[in-house]
C-alpha cells in the first residue's frame, strides 16, 4: 500500500459524530497529496460553516493522518470554495443515509 493510500484509509477513519458515514465518503475531504519527504497535505472543508464540529473535527482529521507511519508533517487547510453539497457524497454514503433513491423506483415495482 503506497502512503497515499495509507492516508486515504487513515481519513476514512474520521467521522463526523453527527453522521454514520466517514468524511472521505461524505466527499469532505477536496484533496490530499503526500510528498516524497512524506509531509501531507490535506484540503478539507465541513458540512456548513457554522458546523458543531468546526472545532474538532480539522484536529481529528490532521491527527489521523500523522498517526500514518511515514507521514513526517501535516498541513491542512479548511475552506469553504466551493461549498460542500450533497453531490460530493459517494453512492455509498448516500444510501447509508438515506438522502438519495440509488435504485430508480421504477426498478423496484417489477
């Protein structure tokens, strides 16, 4: 597993405590890229600005990430541009919570 993927696993560790799905799949995370010193990078944003968690949730996310062996530094950056909305959730994510039909309901009546 190269360290990238290490991350990627790392960030879907991380839940939001509100929701029973991780911030990798709510599509929080806009990127992550590690250099070849292994210093991180992680750009994120949350569900809303004035999300109960704005205060937690950066720190969790930086802190899994260096708990990666070979990740040396961690910077990560919140933003807001663009705004997160429910099209950057995975398939999976929107049907653990129920917010979109994923089988069209013309299927379901055969």
């Amino acid at each position: 597993m190269s360290l990238q993927d290490s991350i990627t696993a790392a960030l879907k560790t991380v839940y939001d405590p509100e929701m029973p799905v991780n911030i990798y799949e709510l599509g929080l995370i806009y990127d992550s890229s590690v250099d070849a010193e292994g210093r991180a990078a992680i750009r994120m944003t949350l569900t809303a600005p004035n999300c109960p968690v704005a205060g937690t949730l950066p720190a969790d996310v930086e802190r899994a990430v260096r708990a990666v062996p070979g990740v040396t530094d961690v910077k990560l950056e919140l933003t807001f541009d663009p705004p997160w909305t429910k099209a950057r959730m995975s398939e999976a994510a929107k049907l653990a919570l129920g917010i979109e039909d994923i089988i069209p309901i013309a299927r379901l009546r055969r």
